[in-house]
C-alpha cells in the first residue's frame, strides 16, 4: 500500500473511530450524551454536567498539584488548550476496588493529585492528531503518555472495532467531545503512568531476559538509574519563571531575519535508550541461551578489533568483550521510533529526495568511543535501522549495501517499553561496532546534525518534549512545525526554543558571553532537517566531535550565509587553528563564486567545480534536502541550489579510533548581537573526500 492510500485508510479509520472507538459502554445504544460537541464550556463545566464523571471531579477538586495553589477543576474551567483523559464513575470505582478501598474519601490528597495529574496534558490531542505512539507533550506529572490503536472483535456489536489504549491498558470508550479550552476522551478505568526507572521496565519484560541479565552482569544496569540533576537550577524564583515560560520579551532572540522566543529548562533529566534483540531471536539465529553463550558471541565479535583487550574478564571493566556488545546497544538520550533519524513520522519526509538518499543520523553509543548509525529508508524497505548502508532496498552510489538490524514498530509491541527516564525497542538481530560496522558501514561521509551533538538537546524536559524538535505554541501541524517571521514579542511569538545554560549541556562547554539554543524546525527556511543550534554574542564554544573508527577525516560545517547579523568565526580542530576566521555575513557568490548545477553545463564542468572550490575549503549545500512546507515529494530547490546554503571546509584531523577530538569555534567580531547558524557537521573519511576513482557525490 502506498503511503498515501495508507494515510487515507487511516483517516477514514480514525474518523470511524470517533463514532465507534473501544470495545463496549453500558449499554447498546451509548446514548446521544455521549455524542456531545461541548464547543461553548470549558472542560470542568463539561465534566460536572454529567453524572458519570461525579467521581472524577470530586478527585480534581481534591487535587492542586505538586505547588497546591489551584484546584484542577478550576484549571479546566480556564482559558488553556487541554487533553483530558475522564475516567468514569464505575472506573473509578474499578480503581477503588483493586485498591481494597470503597470510597473516593479513602484517597489521600497525594492520590487525588496523581490520578489527577496523570489524567490531563496541557495541549488538545484528538485521535485525528495521534492514533499511535507517544504523546509529545508528557501529562502534568511529567510523565510519558503513549496512546495505541488495535483492530479488536466486539463481542456485543459482533463485529470488529478500533480500539484505543492509553499507556497500553486504559480503554478509551468514547473520544474526541471537544470543550472550548480543547478535549475530553471517555475512559473506562483510570490512566495510570509508572514511576519505574528503564532497568526495571526491562527486568518485567520476559522476552528480554538474557540482555537484562547482560546489563546486570557488566553493571550497565546501573547506569540506568539516573533521572534528574540535582544540582540543576535557577538563582531565585523570579529568574525561574522568566526563563522558563517563553513569556519574557527579552528572550526573543534575533537571528537573520527574526526572532526566536527562547526559554530554559525549569529541570534538567536525563534519559536513556536500550536496543534489544530478544530472547526468541537470540536462540534462533545464534544459538544464544544465556549470557555465557552471549560473552562467547562477543568475543567473537569484538577480539578482532581489539585484541590488546583479550585479557580483560572483569565484566564491569569497560574494555570488557561482553561489556562493550552490551553497551553498544545503549544510547544516553530519548530516542523514539521517531526521533531517531530525521524522519519524524510526518512532513519533513516531503523535504528530502528518498530515492537518492536515506534519512540518517549518527549518536555516539554507551560503548567507549563508538558511534551508531540510524536511518529510514523509503520504499519495500521502510523502517527504522541501525547500521543500514545503502539507499531504500539497493547499494548506494559505491555498491555497498547493509541490512543492518530493523527496529520494532512500536505498534506490533504489547507492552509498553518507556520509563520515566527512557525508553527500550525491540530489534530483530544484534548490533556490534565490530570490523565489518567501523570499516565498511561506516566509511562514508556522516552528516551529523548539530541538534544531536549533545544528548541534552534529546532529553524529555518537564513539557515532555525534547529540544530537539520541541514543538510550538501554535503554527504548521498543531505545533509540529514553527512559522517564519515571529517578532520580538514573547506574547504572540509562537515559536518556542530551548536555551541551554553553560555547563549543563553534555559534550559542550562554552563561555558566559556565549547564549546558545535549539530552535524547533521550520520547514520553509534554509535549514537541514528546518532546524539548527543557534549560537550567538562573543562566542566561544567547544564540542567534543562524535567518535568516529580509526582514519583521517575532514571536518566540514553547513551554514547559512548572507545576512548581515552573522558573525565572524574562528575554527580551531584539537587546539590548533584552522586557516583564516570565516566571516559568515557574505554569500557563497562572494565567498567561491558560487554557480549553479545549470549554470556551469555538464556533469564534467559540474565534478570539476566541486573539485576546485573543495581545494579552497568549500562546498555547496547537499541536493538531498529541498525547503519549503509540503505535503507530498515534487523536486524542486535543494540546498545545492542556494548561494547561501554553504559548507565549509574546517580542517582534518587523525583518529586511532580510540580518542576524543574537539572542535571549538570562537566569535572574533566585538559586538555581542551577532549569531552563527550551527546546521551540521560532516566528519568525512579520506576514502570519500580523497578517493581518485569515485568522486564524492551531491546528495
């Protein structure tokens, strides 16, 4: 089925579902109250008027929430944007039960407020916004909501229906009654959300049992349970409240051509992201049983690579065989289905050439200087992989494929795999930074989007989204895209950003004249994937480059050229300078006499103007990626085809595969108002950027 017929055939489901949605209700005929559009009432007046949720609202006049000075009912009766998850009366009476309780009077205050908390999200998800997956925003207890939808028989209507699950158990009997400050959603027993950390998640699910006992054995387990920064904070509460609000005009950041309105994260957490193959797969293809015969496997696999490390048998040793397969299935950051690569299950998809190039990103593993790739073919193949090489289902441009190991659909999962501090997937074959991953897989140009390059810009924050593509307050897609041109206003700028404050961003270290941030993605601007980090004033940032196996490598970086608010850089590669400092305010027509593919004629005057602009350390933008908010593919202007999409060429440097490498980048004009736009960094084996039969190609 192709993608559209596919879209269509959900809609119609999903619109289906709205009439029908859940296995049963009281009686055969729901009744036309159930049926209710309350587009007049907020969602409090909405829930009192009818007497199936008089226990849910006695709860939500309990409940005030963790700074006890409002009641949620009185929340739900003001002007906000809301998705509330009602559980009725005889739900909650199921949760009475199962609590050996017969009243509503027997639940504490702290009860109220956790059922309450866990039952609200502080944005209107309808099922037409999401039918599958996680919700971006997490509830107002801060936690990961998940919402799937299954095909199910119904023994009452005798036929089969679409039923919805929240958090994988909590049916919901009627869905989409929309109240004027957004939407309740029927359930028929309360919306519970775990507190368990992802060791303990893993550890309740049998199908994983021997990476569980692996990750006990090599004490990777522990490094699982960290979840918040204790030493994270604000000054005073005054400071809190303007930094974390997006209300404060003085956090609307100036870049090129607009601003954006910046905010900092009230709390600062860390999450993690385990990859398994499970015990069913195991002992099919390898023969694996136990973390024995798992330990022989990883000798197998890692004693090629590095074999001064034979000898290390202590498991907890990070040098250790077994320690190292294991921890190359871990990641230090959120990474779901859709996050991982630049394909986020929507339109940004329509920006990219897929027949020419697979979406791809790179992160840096658990595993001691190793990196993983992560990409989404289109096409028969379509799906999320680890360590895939080549384009769709065929080899890439040098002949080289690699299946790699495909990630589970969440949807064809039963049990639900997020903790409060992560997240595991299924996988259907193991993964290794073995000889074949370091010298064959990933001998190609990796295009690393500065988004990723900290594991901080991927962790949930207290609104339960990322930086990394938060979205907005309003805008494309109910928020997933920003809108271009916002003003200097906190007020009516809808395009929210993440700062970042010095020190508290992994892999980054930088200066207290440095202001940094992560925009969300906007589609119709000349950025990679629409988005970018912004970096801005008398900067003067390091980051530690991703780890990369053992070779020369070219250091490149994409940025927009051509407005007069750029700054000029200086790049420095492990301390020593690269060439001249790059002044980012004139265009690529100015910088390399910039031309274009149909301007210079042939593919032989094209290949030879890429050749003679790369030995002046520069390069067009790459033609994979088109802007511009669409809602199919139509070839169009890539960011090839720009004079301001440049990349430049920052330097080389050497790896033994075994070592960190830093870049830094420091402002060198006076004035504290002028911005660099950190796109992505390209880290280029020589084999591609130096190799006389092949010349590198556009995409």
């Amino acid at each position: 089925m192709n993608l559209n017929k596919f879209k269509l055939f959900t809609f119609l489901l999903l619109a289906f579902s709205a009439l029908q949605v859940g296995m049963v209700s009281c009686n055969d005929d729901p009744g036309v109250e159930n049926y209710y559009t309350a587009t007049r009432e907020y969602a409090s007046d909405y829930l009192k008027r009818q007497d199936k949720f008089s226990d849910y609202v006695q709860i939500l006049q309990r409940a005030t929430g963790e700074r006890g000075d409002l009641r949620l009912v009185d929340l739900l009766g003001t002007y906000g944007s809301y998705t509330i998850f009602a559980p009725t009366n005889d739900a909650v009476k199921k949760y009475l039960n199962g609590r050996g309780m017969t009243s509503i009077n027997q639940l504490s205050k702290e009860d109220c407020d956790t059922i309450a908390l866990n039952s609200i999200i502080e944005r209107a998800y309808f099922t037409t916004d999401y039918s599958s997956g996680q919700y971006p925003k997490s509830n107002m207890l801060e936690h990961i909501m998940s919402v799937k939808s299954v095909q199910e028989w119904d023994d009452v209507k005798k036929d089969s229906v679409l039923s919805m699950y929240i958090n994988q158990t909590a049916l919901m009997t009627h869905a989409d009654d929309s109240v004027s400050n957004g939407v309740v959603h029927t359930m028929s027993s309360v919306v519970n959300t775990s507190n368990d950390l992802l060791g303990t998640i893993i550890e309740k699910d049998s199908a994983c049992s021997i990476y569980y006992d692996a990750l006990k054995a090599t004490g990777m387990l522990d490094s699982l349970e960290a979840y918040i920064d204790d030493t994270y904070g604000f000054a005073t509460e005054r400071d809190r409240i303007d930094s974390c609000t997006w209300t404060n005009d003085a956090l609307c950041v100036f870049t090129a051509q607009e601003y954006d309105n910046v905010a900092y994260p009230e709390k600062r957490y860390f999450n993690f992201t385990v990859f398994i193959c499970p015990d069913s797969i195991l002992i099919e293809k390898y023969g694996i049983r136990n973390v024995d015969d798992l330990e022989k496997k990883a000798i197998e696999l890692y004693q090629p690579v590095y074999p001064e490390d034979a000898g290390v048998d202590l498991k907890t040793d990070r040098r250790n065989y077994l320690n190292r397969f294991i921890s190359y299935h871990m990641l230090n950051r959120y990474g779901s289905y859709y996050s991982l690569s630049p394909f986020d299950g929507d339109r940004n998809q329509y920006n990219f050439n897929r027949r020419k190039w697979d979406m791809a990103d790179w992160y840096e593993t658990m595993m001691p200087h190793s990196i993983a790739k992560f990409s989404f073919p289109s096409g028969s193949a379509s799906g999320l992989y680890i360590n895939r090489r080549g384009v769709q289902s065929r080899s890439d441009e040098r002949g080289v494929f690699v299946r790699g190991a495909k990630v589970t659909d969440p949807n064809k999962v039963k049990v639900d795999q997020t903790a409060i501090n992560g997240i595991y997937h299924y996988i259907d074959d193991i993964i290794a930074y073995d000889q074949n991953t370091q010298e064959v897989v990933l001998n190609e140009r990796m295009r690393i989007d500065c988004s990723t390059l900290s594991p901080d810009f991927m962790t949930k924050l207290s609104d339960g989204e990322t930086a990394r593509g938060h979205f907005t307050r309003s805008g494309h897609d109910n928020g997933r895209y920003g809108d271009s041109y916002q003003g200097a206003s906190a007020a009516t700028n809808v395009n929210t950003c993440i700062g970042f404050k010095a020190g508290y961003v992994r892999n980054f270290s930088y200066t207290n004249l440095t202001h940094m941030h992560v925009r969300m993605k906007v589609l119709d601007f000349w950025s990679y994937e629409g988005d970018e980090v912004t970096v801005k004033g008398q900067f003067d940032l390091t980051v530690k480059l991703p780890p990369v196996p053992k070779g020369t490598y070219e250091v490149r970086m994409f940025t927009c050229t051509g407005f007069s608010s750029r700054g000029i850089m200086q790049a420095y590669i492990d301390g020593i300078p690269q060439g001249i400092p790059f002044d980012m305010r004139p265009s690529g027509t100015e910088l390399f006499g910039y031309q274009t593919d149909s301007d210079l004629g042939d593919e032989d005057a094209i290949v030879a103007f890429d050749k003679s602009i790369h030995n002046l350390g520069w390069m067009r933008g790459p033609k994979a990626y088109e802007f511009g908010a669409r809602t199919s593919y139509t070839s169009g202007t890539s960011l090839r085809d720009i004079p301001t999409a440049v990349r430049k060429v920052l330097g080389t440097f050497y790896t033994d595969g075994k070592s960190d490498h830093y870049l830094r980048l420091q402002q060198k004009m006076e004035s504290g108002d002028n911005e660099m736009n950190f796109d992505f960094i390209e880290l280029c084996p020589s084999s591609v950027y130096n190799n006389e039969y092949f010349a590198e190609d556009p995409w």
